[in-house]
C-alpha cells in the first residue's frame, strides 16, 4: 500500500514538474495551490473549471467575431478584449503557454493581422485542450494518491 | 504631358530598395543627365512644365518619406533647370542676333539704295543734260546762222547779177565762217539757197582740218522758181528741183586753215553729198526746224542735225536753209567719265532705239553696204547694253513706261540695276538708261551684311557657349545643394532607420527583462519560503536574506531595463518619494562586498558625515545608478579597492564651499560653471525647496579607461576595449543606462583623472531634501574616551575609517596584521612590560608611537578593537590560539568582529563561545562603526549603572562613572523602543544632533554585551540576543514576517470588482485565505452601485451606532460605507476600473469620505499607474496579484485610514 501511494507520489510530482518544466504552467499555479487548504478542498479544481469555462466562452466569443466576416471586417477590439480577458485569467492560474499565446494574439490583434488572429485562436483552441487534459491527469493522479490513502505531495518547483 | 507622366513614374519608384539598388539607380540617372544634356530640344520643351512644378517649392513641401525618389528626381530637376536655361539663352541670343543684323542691313540697304537711286538719277541726268546743251547749242548756232542768212540775203535783196549774186555768197561765206569757228563744236554748218548752191563748213576730227565745200556757181541761175511758189509747193518743187539741181552741180572741197579761214591749196572737186548732209528744203518742210540724227562717212558717232529755213525778207519763201550738225561725241564722252568713276554703263537711245551715245568704247554704228548706219541698242556689240537693252525689251515689251527703276535685273549671271529716263524732245525724244551692276553700290554693303551676319553668328555661339559654361557652373552649386539636400536626406533616413533599431533594441531589451522577471519572482517566493521555515539558523537566515536582497535587485534592476526603453522615449517619470539614502547606499555596498570579497577586492563606503539622510528621490533609481558602477567596476577590478565617496553641498552655499574645498574639485572646473548655472535655474524655478548637490565618487583600482574613451562609455553599447566582452561579459548597457538616470535627475557624471591605477566616476545629482528631516544625526562619541583599535587587513577601508574616527574626536589605531595588533594590544594593555619590551617598541612607527602615547593619557579609555577575521589565520588551526590569546583583553577591551560572508560556523560558533557577540559582516562602514560604539557605549552605561546599583562592590572602573554627564548618558542609551515612543509622543526635549538615528541600530548581526557582570546572567544576555533577532528579523525581512502572519487582513472588509470568473474567484480566496472579507461584483457599475447602497444603509448604520455608543466598532468609524478598500480590475465591461473610480470620487466629492481603491492591471507600465494615479486610485498592482505585495498594500493603506481614525476618534 505505502509503496503504491509512494510510486503514485512520485508520479505526481513527476508530472507536476513536468507540466512545469514543459511550459504549461506557472509559479502562479503553485500560488493558486497554496490557496487550497481544507476550507476549501476544492479550491484549485473549482478556479480551473471557471477558466475552463471561461475558455471555452471566450475562444467562442473570438471564433465568432472572427469567422462571420471573413476577414474584411472582423471587429478586433471585440476580438482584444476577449483575448485580454483570457490573458488575465490564464496569468492568474498559471497556465503559461495560454498566456503567452495570449500575449501574441494580442499582438496580432493590435496589428490587425487576420491570418494570424485565427492562428493563434486555434492554437490557443488547442493548447488549453491540451492543458485540460494535463491537468484533469493531474486531478486523477491525486484522487488515486488520495483512494490510496497518501497525501498529495507538495511539489516545489527549481 | 510627358513630363507628367515622367515625374510621376519617378516619384511613385518604392522608396526603401536595398542601398545597392538605389546605387545603381543613381549612376543610371547620370549617365541619363549627361547623355540628355545636348540632347534636342524636344526634350527641353517637354521637361519644362515638370522642372517649374518642381522649382515651385515642392522640394520644401516634400515629405521625407519620398526621400530616395525625391532624390533621384532632384536630378533629374537640376538636368531640366539647365537645359532650360540653356534654351532660354539660345533663343535670347538668336533673337538678338537676327534683330541686330536684319537691322543693320536693312536701314543700310534702305539708305543706301535712296542715295543710289539719287547716283543714278544723276549720272543719267547729267548726260542728258549735256545732250540737252548740245542741242541747245546747235539749236542756238541754227539760229544765229539763220538770223545772219536773213540778214545777208535782205541786204542783197534780188540779186540780180552774177556779181551780186557772188558778192552775196562772199557775204554769206564770211559770216559763217565766223560762226563757225566760234563753234568749236560744231560739226559742220551748211547753207543751202535755193538755187541748189550750196556752201558747207566742215570739221574732220579725224585729220583736224577744216574744209569749204561749195557747189560751182555756174551752173546755178539767179533766177530759179518764183518765190511765190514756194509756199504753194513748198516740198516737191524744191525736193525735186534739188535733188536735180544737186544732181548736176560739181562740188568743190576746199581746206581751210582751221583759225584764220585761209585757204590752203586748191579746192577739189568731191561728188556731192559724199563728205556731208547738207540740210535740204526736203528737211524743213513745214518751215520749221528739224533735227535728225545722222551719220557720217568720216564719224564713228552719230551726228545730230538740225535744220532750219532761211525766210526772205517778206518772210514768205524759204530762200535757202541752213543745217548744222554736231557730234553726240562730246555726249559719249561725258558718260564715259562718269561711268569711269562710278562703273556701270550708260548709254542713250532715241526713242526707236537707236543708239545715240554710249559709255563704252564700242562703236555706236554698223558698217553696211551703204555706208555707216545708227544701230539698235540690242544689237549692240557691248554685253552689258545688248544684256540691258534685251532685259528692258523683255520685260516691259514695246509700251514701256517713261521711268523705268529696276534694282534686280539679273542679267546674266550678275545683278544690275537698271534705270532708264525719257528725255521729251521736240521731235527728238531720248531714252536714257544706267546700267550699273549691283556690285558696284551694294557690293560693299552685301560683303558688309555678310560679314557682319558672320560674326554676329559666330558671336552669338560664342556667348552661347560661354552662357551654357555659365550656368552650367552657377546651376552647379544648386545642383551640389541637392546632392547635399539628398544626402540629407538619405541621412535622415539612416536615422530614421538607426532610431528604429534602437528602438527594436529597447523593445527587446523590454521582452528580455519581462521574460526574466517570472523566474525572479520564482526566486523570491522560494526565498520567501525559506525565509518563513523556523529551522534556520540566525547565519543561514542572514545568508538567505541577502540572497532574497539580492534578488529583489536584480528584479528591480530587470524592471528599470524595462523603464530604460522608456528613458529614452523619455517617458520615465521618477518617483519622488523619501528615503534613507545612507542605507540604499550601504546596503548596496553590502551587497557588492561579497561579490568583492569573492574577487580580493575590498568595497569601501566613504560617505561625508554632512551627507543629508533623508532625501527626496527615486530611491530605486538611485541604487540602479550605483549598482550599475559599482558592478561595472568589479568587472575591471582584480585587487584592491572600490571606494564609494559621497559628499555634498549645499546649492545655497555653493561658491563658499567651492572656495574652502578646492583641492577635491579642482578637476570639477566645468562642471562647477555648469552647476552654478543650474543653480541660477533653480533658484529661480524652486526657491521653497531645499535643494542639494550630492556628489559621489566611485573609484576603482581597475585596468582604468583610456582617457579617449571617456565620453564614448557612457554610450549604448559601447565598451571601451571591445575585448570586454569576451574577458569581462557584459552589454555595455550599464552606463549607458547610469548617464540616463543621471542626467535625469539633474546631474552629470564624468570619468576623472586619477593618480595611479584605475578609474574614478565622479558625479554629482541634486536632490531634495525634505524640509522636516532632521538632516545629520551625528552622536557624538569624542565624550566616552573611547579608544578603537582597527586591525583590518583592508588598507584603504581602515585608513578611511580611522580618518573618520579621528575627525570624532576618537583615538585610533590601525593595524594592518596580525603581529601588529599583538604588538599594540600589548603595548596599550600590558602596561608593565611595556617599559620592559624594547625590541618591540622598535617595530612600531613613530607615529603610531606617539598615537599611543597620546592615549595613554586618555583618562578612562574605553578601548574597543575592531577586529577583521581575516587577521586571523583561518587556514591552519592557529586561530584559535590567536582568539585566546585576545581573549585575555576582553575584559579591558571591547571587541567587534568583522566577519566575511563565508566564514565558517566553527569560528562563529567559538567566537559566540568566547562571549565575542559583537559581530558584523564586512564591509565596514560609518553606520556599521557608529553602531558598534553605540553597543559598546550602551553595555558600558549597563555595566556603570551596575556599578552604580551596587557601588559596594567596588568596581575597578566605579571611579569613572561619575564623569559622565547623567542627560548624556539618558539619550544616548536609550534603545529603540523608547526612542520612537519619545519620538511620537512629541518629545522635544531630546536633542535630534544628539540621537542616534534609529535604522542605525540594525546593523549588527548579533550582539550581545561582553558579559562581564556576572549578575545580568544568562537569561539577560539571551533576552538581549532575542531583541537583536527580532531586530535584525524586520530589517531583513519586514515582508517575510507578514507572511507569516497569514490572518495579516483580518477585519477588512473589500470589495472586489473583477469581471474574470478566474481571476474573481483567485482573488476571494486569496484574500479569505488572509481573513479578509471579500465582496465580488463584475463590473465597475456594480461596484459603483454596491458602494452607494452600502453608504446609505451605513448612513443609516451610523445613525443606529450613534444611539447604541456601546456597540461602536472600530469599523463603523473607520469608514462610513462598508468596504475598507476596493480592489478595482481596470479593464472591466460595461465600466471599467477608471471609469468606475472617477464615479466613486465624484460621489465622495463633499463628504469627508475617501475609499482606498487599488487597481488591478495587467499592464505593467507605469504610464498605466500614472493613469490609474491619476483618476484617483490609491495604488495599483499588476496581475497576476502578488500576495505579499498586495498584501502591504493594503495593510498601508487601510492602516493609514485606520490610525487616523483612531487619532480622529481619540
């Protein structure tokens, strides 16, 4: 029992340096972790469905403003301010890559640039897929350490 | 048209191709412009409407985005202006030469042919003239002879004998004898009577003889036809009877002598009519008299001759007539002078045309069988006359007018004039005509207009040319001032373009540093972790709180590489905000010392005691500028010291300190004329404020600066060897960024000359000194005798330190080793074998000899001795003996130790054995020095106090307590609890010259009093190390400590506006999680809205509160709405975060009310917080939300409030 929930341990915190190393994530999750006591167990999974959400309404939002045009008069401050929003809310739970596809979005936003708004939509389509799909192994690997009676390990990143 | 479309195929040529393009276009555009330079003029004519649009002032009105094209067109223009000019001049010359000559030609030809005309008119004139005379001549001689006649033949009325007939014809002969040779030009004159006899004179020219003819008297009768009939049958009876008569009469010939009328020889008998034309009845039929041209036998000319009746007296019957003849030779004669001085022919005709006389030579009659007969003027043998003649035939035919001017008569292959007169004459008309060849009048005047168009042509190339040379060198400098205008252009350009990666530069530089700042941050909060862990150690603490320190300075220094960019687009603003600016400085220097220590390099502090503590400033800035040259000259720096000077001066006593402080700024002379002129300024612009001149020196023992380079390191980039980087790392960004901030806070900073190795910066800023500062805090040590031994192996650190110390009034001595300080020790302490030791005393300088001495008589010194660990042999175990052997003086002396970051805990450890507490990490500087005395003072004043408690027991040092003055003493020991209390309660009784300053209490490590009373005991010593911990915990982590403290909010309340769930639900947490109570809303009108509604319910609320005064709380009081704070995200929908605060402060407007709000931005630039500021937010903080910063922000501004209000309250 004790050597399954060590390996599971082991695991997470491989993942979770991993998620961290490759880029996913940020010091700013460690901080949304700390937050996470037994006031609020849930606290980290609650905050990323909300961005989750908040994804998924966004990316609509763009996808709309920018698809129905076709390109000619699409409206780019409706467009910027969304990616604004998604900016700040990924920066604030840490998820690194959105960010920062965010930030070139934005870029491309300002400039104006069609080809590269849709771009970065997609690609932000598809990182803060992946990123869920991260995570929610992340969430499954902490339930399984939990069913097994261990405690999640803090995992310090350096 | 052309010319349209040419300049704008120019001018829409792209205007950024690569330099070798524009190259090629340029050298292709010369050759054009020289190859179109003596091009036709077509080409001029189309380029002239694009060179005036272009001389229009275009080029001013040009933009220089066009530059390369309007370079290439400027070319072009300048071709175009020349070649204008040139067609100009050409046709300005053409012009001029065409009008000269056809003028010139023109009024000459005029005048010339009126005065030929005027020749011509006269030289036909005057022959006819002569014509006329000799007419009138023989005319007047016909006369006289017939006059005579009449008068001879009345007086022999009727002869009427033989006799008298002969006596009659004697008569006759006489008296024409005389009037011929009065003629002289007469040809001959003849009577011929009616009888048929005949008398003649007669002149050859040819032999000059002259001869009588007669006819022989005989065969003539006196008595012939009647007179009467005569009239009757005037013509055909004497016609016949003459010709009958002639026919038979012998004529004879005799020659006369041609002046006397003698005869000479015999008369011969000629046959009749063969020498003359004797005028006959047949010439005058109607009795008047007639004129004919004849010729003669003897004559080369044509002869004139007229004839005329002879009336008898009734005047009823011709009685005889009389011819007389003259040559026209005279005639021809005349004309042939005339024509010899003018040229030219001239020749008369009668009116059938019939020569009569001309200018040449040619012979005027033609040699027929009958004799010489007259000859037609177009048969004459003379070319120009038969020319002439044919040519006037031709042209007026056979009605010509009477005044024929022909002035182009072109006869054969030259040209003539031709002028003919008609002379009317009774029965004798003459035609007069002047051939004279063009040549000969305007000969001159053609050869002249030719001539005269030659050179007029050859002039007018010649200024032609000279004009192009002209302005081919005139325009040449408007064509150099385009190139220079292109060139400009082209430089302006380059700028444009070098601005432009400059500013990519800073773009990247600003990407860079953010990119950097995430793990910073990451290395902050690790430290921050730490930090609050329990299990360190008080060294491990202090270590990790220099690491956290340092961090926060790179982080710092990250963020002004990002303000850099904004430095120079000159959108930095710097912050004005109070600080300690000693302590920036030392814990800068402390900062660098490990660094320094690392590289055997020493860090000095060496700051003027007059140097002001509190200034006004960028605070942030100012360590940026000072770590940037403290960095830069540990870079160069192998060994010996860096040296941080400061000093200051007073701008309101500037000249005063200049005189006094000559030596130090001698090298300063512009800069000092500099400052006074800012001073001017100043003093203008800010005469409430207190304005200062802080100057520093940063002086390295490095490989030094090319003095060459010594303008050119404060650029961008620039390194002075451009192996630095290789050797050393770095950007060459450092001072770039130094003389930035300098300049910006109204300094300069300069590389100075130094004696010996390395580099001084010196530079100076002006800063504001907040007037309520308490500005020198100086204790004053010089009344406690105290005695300071410096055994520091850092020369220039110790002889900076003992300089000060001394300059306080304490006797110091240095050493430099380690046998030094024993030799000392000994000499100061063991005062017995001090007399004894002379091999010692021969070490020791005379200087230091007399240092001693001169604390020998120190009453009561109280010796403290500074202590470097390295003196210490670390290396070996030596150093524990050498520590034993000090310690032996501890009980005299007071010792500090100066430990190095790296020193090892062992020696820590034993050191805090021995008792050794006070301990400071290297460098030493003033703050740290002043702290350590004032420890030692203060267990000194516990030991007295001691002493004094219990006076009984007689300590060896009771005897010197009593000197210290008791007020002294207070103020002096008192900590710094009761220092600030004092301070806040107002108590002015205290001497601010005399207090120490508070933060200078915090510089030591670990301290604890030497324990030399044994009844203080332990638990006093270890309450004392608790204060220090604690102490040294809130300067060295104040934020640390908060974060412990996790219910840092507890009690406030705050209203969250934040439209990301994300964000929102982050942000609650985080603030519950610290024991605030949070309320969300979405949106700035939201918040608006809730605040409303909530003011008025605690409108409400207060009312309530007022009535149950029991059941005030703080909270009521704190603020009349609900909400301590707003925490207000700035780019919300429906209002956002600025919006949403100008409605808040709007509603506040009147009320006492003023709810913090604090923006939340993910912008980082503080134009953005300069925005937020400005719409009258309190503070701001980036996203993602930093707890701990958020945190002290809000604690400082809800505290703020709070402690007002209990002031309010109280």
């Amino acid at each position: 029992m004790d050597a399954l929930v060590a390996q599971l341990q082991r695991q997470f915190r491989d993942y979770t340096v991993s998620l961290y190393q490759l880029g996913f994530l940020d010091d700013q999750f460690t901080e949304l972790k700390k937050l996470q006591d037994d006031d609020s167990p849930e606290f980290v999974a609650e905050v990323l469905s909300l961005f989750f959400e908040d994804c998924v309404k966004l990316i609509g939002n763009m996808a709309r403003a920018l698809d129905q045009t076709g390109g000619s008069t699409v409206d780019f401050s409706l467009v910027g301010s969304s990616v604004h929003q998604l900016k700040g809310s990924s920066s604030s739970v840490g998820a690194k890559r959105v960010k920062g596809l965010c930030v070139t979005f934005k870029e491309y936003c300002e400039a104006q640039n069609y080809e590269g708004c849709v771009r970065c939509l997609q690609q932000v389509d598809i990182e803060y897929k992946t990123l869920k799909t991260k995570l929610q192994d992340m969430f499954n690997l902490e339930k399984q350490i939990i069913q097994a009676g261990g405690k999640v390990p803090q995992v310090s990143i350096n | 048209m052309r010319g349209d479309s040419f300049s704008v195929s120019i001018e829409s040529l792209p205007d950024s191709p690569s330099s070798s393009r524009k190259k090629k276009k340029k050298k292709i555009s010369k050759v054009f412009d020289k190859m179109t330079q003596w091009v036709t003029p077509w080409r001029s004519k189309s380029d002239l409407p694009r060179e005036r649009r272009i001389l229009r002032g275009d080029v001013e009105q040009e933009e220089f985005q066009y530059a390369s094209s309007h370079c290439l067109s400027s070319y072009y223009s300048v071709f175009v202006v020349r070649l204008a000019i040139m067609v100009m001049l050409a046709i300005l010359i053409g012009l001029l030469t065409i009008l000269t000559w056809h003028f010139t030609r023109i009024y000459t030809k005029q005048s010339l042919q009126t005065l030929a005309y005027g020749l011509r008119y006269e030289l036909l004139q005057r022959p006819i003239l002569r014509m006329w005379s000799v007419l009138n001549t023989t005319s007047e001689l016909t006369t006289a002879q017939v006059k005579l006649s009449e008068y001879v033949i009345r007086k022999y009325d009727k002869p009427t004998t033989q006799e008298e007939l002969v006596e009659m014809y004697q008569a006759m002969k006489d008296v024409t004898w005389a009037l011929f040779t009065s003629a002289k030009a007469l040809n001959a004159i003849t009577i011929k009577y009616r009888n048929g006899f005949v008398q003649a004179f007669h002149r050859d020219p040819a032999s000059s003889s002259t001869y009588y003819i007669f006819s022989d008297l005989k065969n003539y009768s006196i008595s012939g036809t009647r007179p009467e009939d005569v009239s009757m049958t005037l013509g055909h009876g004497w016609h016949n009877h003459t010709i009958h008569g002639n026919m038979s009469a012998i004529w004879y010939q005799q020659q006369l002598d041609p002046i006397t009328g003698a005869r000479l020889g015999k008369p011969l008998q000629i046959p009749p009519d063969d020498l003359i034309n004797i005028a006959g009845i047949s010439q005058v039929p109607d009795g008047e008299a007639s004129w004919h041209v004849t010729v003669s036998k003897y004559m080369d000319s044509p002869l004139l001759s007229a004839a005329l009746p002879v009336f008898d007296a009734s005047n009823k019957s011709i009685v005889a007539v009389v011819g007389v003849t003259t040559a026209l030779y005279s005639v021809g004669q005349l004309m042939r002078d005339l024509v010899e001085v003018h040229g030219g022919h001239i020749y008369l005709t009668s009116q059938e045309g019939y020569l009569l006389a001309t200018s040449t030579n040619g012979p005027l009659l033609t040699n027929t069988s009958k004799g010489p007969k007259l000859m037609k003027a177009i048969d004459s043998e003379e070319w120009a006359i038969k020319a002439g003649a044919q040519w006037l035939e031709k042209t007026y035919g056979r009605n010509r007018p009477h005044e024929i001017h022909a002035e182009n008569a072109k006869l054969g292959d030259q040209q003539y004039y031709i002028d003919s007169f008609y002379l009317n004459l009774k029965r004798l008309p003459i035609v007069g005509v002047v051939i004279i060849p063009r040549k000969f009048i305007m000969g001159k005047v053609d050869e002249r207009a030719f001539k005269t168009l030659v050179i007029l042509i050859s002039a007018s190339v010649c200024i032609f040319i000279i004009g192009c040379v002209c302005i081919l060198i005139l325009t040449n400098g408007v064509s150099k001032e385009m190139k220079l205008r292109a060139e400009l252009i082209r430089q302006l350009d380059a700028r444009r373009r070098a601005e432009a990666s400059s500013n990519y530069k800073s773009q990247f530089l600003a990407n860079m540093s953010h990119e950097l700042r995430t793990p910073m941050a990451a290395v902050i909060g690790l430290l921050d972790i730490l930090i609050s862990d329990d299990c360190l150690s008080n060294e491990q603490y202090a270590t990790v709180t220099q690491i956290r320190k340092c961090s926060t300075a790179l982080l710092r220094l990250l963020n002004n590489i990002l303000d850099l960019s904004k430095v120079e687009s000159g959108k930095l603003v710097l912050e004005e905000a109070e600080f300690d600016l000693g302590r920036e400085l030392e814990g800068l220097v402390d900062m660098f010392s490990v660094q320094c220590i690392n590289h055997n390099v020493e860090t000095v502090l060496d700051l003027s005691d007059d140097m002001p503590t509190l200034v006004r400033g960028d605070s942030a800035r100012l360590v940026q500028i000072f770590a940037n040259l403290i960095s830069n000259s540990i870079k160069f720096t192998t060994t010996g010291h860096i040296i941080l000077r400061g000093w200051c001066e007073n701008l309101n006593s500037l000249h005063d300190e200049m005189s006094l402080t000559g030596d130090r700024k001698k090298p300063w002379a512009p800069i000092k004329t500099k400052l006074v002129h800012h001073r001017n300024h100043s003093q203008k612009s800010c005469k409430n404020e207190n304005k200062m001149v802080l100057w520093f020196e940063v002086d390295d023992t490095g490989c030094g600066i090319d003095p060459s380079k010594w303008d050119s390191v404060f650029e961008s980039f620039e390194q002075a060897d451009p192996s630095t980087t290789r050797t050393h790392g770095g950007t060459g960004l450092g001072l770039c960024i130094v003389r930035n901030l300098v300049n910006k806070m109204g300094g300069d900073i300069k590389v100075v000359q130094k004696n010996g190795l390395g580099t001084i910066m010196r530079l100076y800023l002006i800063l504001t000194i907040p007037d309520n500062a308490d500005q020198i805090c100086q204790p004053d040590f010089s009344k406690y005798g105290l005695v300071v031994l410096l055994s520091m192996s850092g020369s220039t650190a110790r002889m900076i330190q003992s300089k000060w110390l001394r300059k306080h009034g304490i006797a110091t001595v240095e050493a430099s080793d380690w046998n030094e300080l024993t030799q000392i020790i000994r000499d100061l302490f063991e005062t017995g074998s001090r007399e004894n030791s002379f091999d010692s005393q021969h070490n020791i300088a005379e200087s230091l000899r007399a240092e001693l001495s001169n604390i020998q008589e120190i009453k009561n010194p109280v010796f403290v001795i500074v202590v470097d660990i390295g003196i210490l042999d670390l290396t070996t175990d030596i150093w524990k003996e050498q520590l034993n052997y000090l310690d032996r003086f501890s009980s005299k002396a007071k010792f500090a130790w100066l430990l190095k970051h790296d020193t090892s805990n062992t020696v820590k450890t034993e050191l805090r054995r021995k008792g050794h507490v006070m301990m400071v990490n290297k460098p030493l500087y003033k703050a740290k020095m002043i702290q350590i005395l004032e420890a030692v003072i203060k267990n000194r004043k516990r030991s007295l106090s001691n002493t004094m408690s219990n006076r009984g027991n007689g300590s060896d040092e009771s005897h010197d307590c009593l000197e210290i003055d008791p007020t002294q003493y207070d103020t002096c020991s008192s900590d710094d609890s009761s220092e600030t209390s004092s301070e806040k309660q107002g108590d002015k009784s205290v001497k601010p010259s005399t207090l120490p300053s508070p933060v200078l209490k915090n510089y030591l490590l670990d301290i604890a009093k030497s324990n030399d009373d044994p009844t203080s005991g332990t638990q006093k010593k270890q309450e004392e190390e608790e204060d220090w911990k604690d102490r040294s915990n809130r300067l060295y982590s104040g934020i640390a400590l908060d974060g412990k403290n996790q219910k840092s909010l507890q009690g406030i309340r705050i209203l969250l506006a934040e439209d990301t769930p994300v964000l929102q639900r982050v942000a609650t947490i985080m603030l519950e999680k610290m024991g605030a109570t949070v309320t969300a809303v979405w949106d700035g009108q939201q918040a608006v809205d809730a605040l409303n509604y909530k003011s008025i319910s605690a409108q409400d609320s207060i009312q309530e509160y007022k009535l149950s005064e029991q059941e005030t709380t703080q909270s009521g009081f704190q603020n009349s709405s609900f909400y301590d704070l707003i925490l207000m995200d700035c780019q919300m929908p429906k209002m956002d975060g600025y919006e949403a605060t100008k409605a808040i402060r709007r509603a506040e407007i009147g009320t006492e009310l003023h709810i913090p709000i604090v923006a939340l931005t993910a912008h980082a630039m503080s134009s953005d917080e300069a925005k937020c500021l400005e719409v009258g937010m309190d503070a701001y903080l980036t996203k993602p939300i930093d707890r701990k910063l958020m945190v002290s922000t809000i604690l400082s501004l809800t505290t703020k409030s709070s402690t007002l209000l209990t002031s309010f309250s109280a």
